[in-house]
C-alpha cells in the first residue's frame, strides 16, 4: 500500500516551504546550548539524485529549489536551509536534494539526538544508510505515528517533531491530529511541524478544524500556494502547521514569504499566508 515515493517530488516548491520552517525551527532551538531531539516521523530516503528518472519524469525541482538555490539576493531567513543544500552540492550544479534527515543532519550538533523512521522498503534502506557512521542518529522501519508515543517526551525535555506524510491514505488526515494529541499528551512543549498539500480545500478546512477542537493552543499556519485553489485533481500549495512555534518564527516567515513567493511564482498567481489558527 506504501506506493508514494518522494523521489518524484524532491526539491519542489512544498519542499522549499517545509525545508525552509524545518531548518528556522533548528536553528532556534540551537540558540540554547542544551541538548534536543530531532523526531521525524516520515523521513523519505534522505537524499535525491535529481538527474535520477523520478525527479527527471516530473521535473517539480525545477519550479523549486532549482530557481533559488543559486540566487544572491537570497534573504537571512534561508541561510541554514541553504547551507545544507550547499553542502550536497559544492560545485556549480545541482545534483542533489538533501530530504529532511540530511538537512538535520547537517544542521544538528554534536549532542543532539536524531530518531528518524521510515516504513517503505526501498526508501529505509537508503536512508538507514545515510547514517550508518552518524553516532546521533536512530533509524527504524517503523510507523512513524507509533514513534510519537515511543519517543515522547524525549530525556532532554526538547524537541522538534516533523510529521510529513504522504496523505495517499485518507486517513493520514486523521492520524497526524491523533499523532499531534497523542504526543502533546506526553510532551505539552514540544515544537510540532506538520506539512500539509492543498489538494482539496475542504480536507486543509476541516483538519485546521481538528486541531483547533483539540483545545491545543499556539498553532501557526503558514502556507505558500503556487496556483489558485482547484477542484482538479493535483497539488496547489502546501503549508506547515507548526505548534508552540520559536518565537521568531512568526516573523521569519513574513520577512521569507514574499520573496519566496516571487522566486518560486513569478507569474503572479501564488498566495501566502502566515495566520495563527489558535493564538497563546
Ligand atoms: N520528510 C521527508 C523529507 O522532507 O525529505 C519526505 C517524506 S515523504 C513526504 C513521506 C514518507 O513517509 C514516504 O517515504 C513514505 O514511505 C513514508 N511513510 C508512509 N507512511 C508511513 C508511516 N506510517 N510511518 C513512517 N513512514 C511512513
């Protein structure tokens, strides 16, 4: 049932969004010199050749990290995020998308912790690789929802969790409310970053719904849209939904969106938005 492989979409516009919140939490996070752990529930397989026949077959990494990567107006706000793409790419070409792991990877420090799980058979093993030497790092075949209860609250009482699922199952929209319910039970004050497409407007409706209904509070949308909202079948913008944000986040994403907006959507037919879904 697991046919959704990331490889096709690597380095898109919804990944320039999601990469960008990820690393902004991180480098937050790291303005404290204690420990945190870095919980990634759906983790892909780490790194994407972008000359590879997925990422070639949709070409989506075009329209995305391939029309920033390379600009020198780029604003302060993707300094980390792009660093990490950098460090995959030292000469003039772009041959390598690093996933979510990677860039953690490269943006954690010596003593934070990694947990990252990955259920698809093809994909866990590339990913199990990536971090065979990393002493940081745990990497299971496992369901990434089950990890939430496993894992939180994490010793270090600091954490970042990333729930990016595939939402080929329709369940996925209910799980990650279950999976954000189950871990904020365990640990109130954790940083949680949940991706979401706008495929249908109606499904983002009445999951931001869920969340609010669950009584958590300090939940910031953010979403960055590439085309008008459609009733056709395809992905129109994506959005993270981050609970108990770094305080600065609010303001990075203000200061980020528009010119994300204009690099990624020149033709003018994008949308942003940066909006608490339920404030402190
Ligand atoms: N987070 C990655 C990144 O940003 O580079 C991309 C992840 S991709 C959107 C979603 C991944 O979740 C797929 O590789 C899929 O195989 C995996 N997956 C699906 N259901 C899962 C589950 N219940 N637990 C863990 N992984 C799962």
């Amino acid at each position: 049932m697991l046919s959704y492989r990331h490889s096709f979409h690597a380095g898109n516009h919804a990944d320039v969004l999601k990469h960008s919140v990820q690393s902004l939490i991180i480098e937050s996070l790291k303005e404290k010199d204690k420990p945190f752990l870095y919980l990634d529930t759906h983790a892909g397989a780490g790194r994407y050749q972008l000359s590879s026949e997925h990422a070639e077959r949709t070409g989506e990494y075009l329209e995305g990290i391939a029309r920033i990567w390379q600009r020198d107006d780029q604003p302060a706000e993707l300094a980390a995020y792009m660093s990490a793409v950098k460090h995959f790419n030292r000469n003039e070409s772009l041959r390598y998308y690093p996933g979510s792991p990677l860039i953690a990877r490269q943006l954690l420090r010596e003593y934070d912790k990694l947990h990252l799980t990955e259920l698809h058979p093809s994909d866990f093993p590339l990913l199990r690789n990536e971090f065979q030497k990393d002493a940081r790092a745990r990497v299971l075949r496992a369901d990434g929802y089950q990890q939430i209860k496993a894992q939180l609250p994490p010793p270090s009482r600091r954490a970042l969790i990333l729930m990016d699922p595939p939402y080929e199952l329709k369940t996925d929209y209910q799980d990650v409310v279950k999976g954000i319910q189950e871990g904020y039970k365990r640990f109130a004050t954790g940083t949680y970053a949940l991706w979401y497409p706008v495929v249908m407007r109606q499904q983002i409706k009445r999951l931001l719904r869920e969340l609010e209904a669950t009584g958590i509070r300090r939940i910031l949308q953010i979403e960055l849209g590439v085309r008008p909202d459609s009733d056709q079948r395809g992905m129109t913008a994506s959005g993270m939904i981050v609970i108990n944000p770094p305080w600065k986040l609010e303001q990075q994403m203000n200061n980020l969106l528009p010119w994300l907006l204009e690099a990624l959507v020149p033709n003018g037919h994008g949308h942003q938005l940066v909006k608490w879904v339920v404030p402190e």
